[in-house]
C-alpha cells in the first residue's frame, strides 16, 4: 500500500512539473525559437519579455518585431553619425551614405509590420487573416533583403579598418533579429492556420 501511495505521488508530481513547464513563458520562447535561424539569439533577445509575451504566438512575433525594430533605428543611428564624422571625402562615404538610406527604409517596413500585426488583435479569419498576415510577411522580408543590401555595399574594399566592422556588426545584427523575426511571424501564421482548420465543422 506504501509502495502505491509513492507511485502515485511521484506520478502527480511528474504531472505538476509538466504542467508547470508548459505553462512557463521561457520554455514557451524557447520552443518557438527553434524555427529560427540563429536561436540562440532569438532565446538572448526575448526571454527579457517573457511576462508580456506568456503563450501567445502573435506577443512573441510582436516583440521580436519590436526588438528589430529598436535594433534598426540604432544601428541607423550610428551609421549616420560615423557618416558626418567621417565626411564626404572618406573612402566607402558612398556605401555608408547608401546603408543610412536602406535602414531607413527597414526602419519604414518593420514599423509598418508592427501596426499591421496589431490588427490581427480582432481575429481575422480565412481570407482577412491571409491578407493582413502577406502584408507582414511581405514587409519582413524587403526589410530584410534591404540590411544584406547594406551589407553587400560593404563587402569589397570600399571601406577598411574599425568603421566598416563596426557598421558590418551593427547590421548583421539587424539582420538576423529580423531573420528571427520573420520565422516568428510565420510560425504565428500557420499556427493560425492550423487552428482554423481544426476548427472547421
């Protein structure tokens, strides 16, 4: 009778710690961030969040949005001012000239992203829910072909030294939150689609 009564409590007890992993927002972030490309980095980037981001797919893909977004206006900032720094007659002036441009282009679309994917707040469904989720998707990805344009400007022997590591750094970064980013948003998107489906009569 002892030995059952020990069963069964270690038994509730597995149950209670399952259920209690499940529930734990970080293991949620942490799941989720296996679709990325680089998820130790999507894990660094969002654990900060996990009391907002809880279990819901739409708060992680909005947050990692939201770090991208944050990420983009810095690293566009920085460029700007090594650009005035540096001025007009420095090798690579061009480059650097351009990569402010295309940040702030991403800049455009991952904010455009952002408020697109609140929207989806009211429960779209079918044809809506398809239509505003391309929108963000569509918009992810040029943010993200803009910052390896940026990167491309850099490339060759445009510019040398401490300046061009540290814009390549900046941007790369960027680049790759938004590549996490992106895999967030998809990974809402057919969890959502799933769910539809599961629903259907």
């Amino acid at each position: 009778m002892a030995k059952l009564s020990i069963y069964f409590l270690l038994l509730l007890s597995s149950h209670y710690m399952l259920v209690i992993a499940n529930s734990d927002p970080t293991n949620f972030i942490k799941t989720s961030c296996r679709a990325t490309l680089y998820p130790a980095l999507c894990i660094q980037c969002l654990s900060t969040y996990a009391s907002t981001i809880r279990q819901s797919e739409l708060q992680l893909a909005q947050v990692a949005l939201a770090v991208s977004l944050s990420r983009a206006r810095s690293a566009s900032n920085f460029i700007s001012k090594l650009a005035k720094r540096r001025g007009r007659k420095q090798r690579g002036y061009q480059a650097t000239k351009d990569c402010i441009e295309i940040m702030g282009d991403t800049v455009y679309q991952l904010n455009r992203s952002i408020k697109e994917l609140g929207r989806m707040r009211r429960r779209f469904t079918g044809q809506d829910f398809a239509w505003h989720v391309s929108n963000v998707q569509t918009w992810v990805s040029a943010a993200l072909t803009n910052e390896n344009t940026c990167l491309d400007g850099f490339s060759g022997p445009a510019m040398n030294g401490n300046a061009k590591a540290a814009i390549r750094k900046r941007v790369l970064n960027v680049a790759q939150v938004t590549s996490n980013a992106l895999a967030l948003v998809n990974r809402f998107a057919d969890r959502h689609r799933g769910e539809e489906t599961t629903n259907l009569p």
